[in-house]
C-alpha cells in the first residue's frame, strides 16, 4: 500500500512540474508573425530551457520596468533602446546584468535557476548568437514585449 502511494505521490509532484512549463506554439511556428526589430532600436530574446525548479518564475525587469516573467521551456523577445540596458531578475537572490546593444542587433539572454537556501537562484548570462538561436526555436513563445508592458 504505501509503495502505491508513494508512487502516486511522486507522478503528482511531476506532473506539478509538467504544468508549470510554458505551453503554446513555439517560437519556429510564431517566427513569420513576429515583426522585425525597428533599426533605431534592439532586440533583447529571454529564454529558458531548464525545468528544474519550475515553480520558480522570476519577473525579468529591463531598464526598471518589468517585461515578462522566466519560464521553463519559454522564450519572449523585449524591443530596447540602443546602448546600455540593465536587466534584472530576483528571487532570493538579485541578480542584475548589462548588456550594451546596437540598433537593429539582437542579444540573446539566458535564464537559469539554482539550488538556493529557501527558493532558487536565478542567474542571466549574455549567450552567444548561434547558442541562442539554437536553443529558442522549439520554445513556447509568449510574445513581443515593450519595456513596462506588464
């Protein structure tokens, strides 16, 4: 009896992780309804591929306005101004990074969460182009956001 429950307790505990991905057409199927990034701005592309800790789902904010939130299997694009733009994400950890892009470029930002104290760390690194473009096109695009959209 109690290896019953155990089991059962353990396909429900995965299928919580399951749901809490993103679900939705991916990014390959969204691609042609996607505009092109405007020349006189960037285009900055979260994604996260990682399930672990999937519960956890920071804000990501640029520039101090919040955008969209970290998500497993997920990708979001964030049209920018030219220059420097500071990107942010916190759980029991802040973390923060700089990414200087020019018009018309693209910067691909990866999202990753960590064994934490009490949540997850969440940790954001710049990627190169070929690594993100490799990684994003099967991803659950959620769409295109303008600083302070949400």
């Amino acid at each position: 009896m109690q290896k019953s429950i155990g089991k059962a307790g353990i396909f429900s505990v995965l299928a919580l992780g399951l749901s809490a991905c993103a679900s939705g057409n991916s990014l390959s199927e969204s691609a042609p309804s996607v505009p092109a990034v405007q020349n006189n701005e960037a285009r900055l592309v979260f994604y996260r591929t990682q399930v672990m800790g999937a519960a956890v789902q920071p804000m990501i904010s640029v520039n101090g306005k919040g955008t969209d939130t970290c998500q497993p299997n997920k990708v979001f694009f964030v049209d920018v101004p030219t220059g420097s733009n500071t990107i942010t994400a916190a759980t029991e950890n802040t973390e923060t990074l700089t990414v200087v892009i020019g018009a018309g470029q693209t910067a691909y930002v990866e999202c990753t969460i960590s064994f934490g104290i009490l949540v997850g760390r969440v940790d954001l690194k710049v990627v190169p182009r070929e690594t993100g473009m490799g990684k994003v096109g099967a991803l659950a695009f959620s769409g295109l956001y303008e600083i302070g959209s949400m």
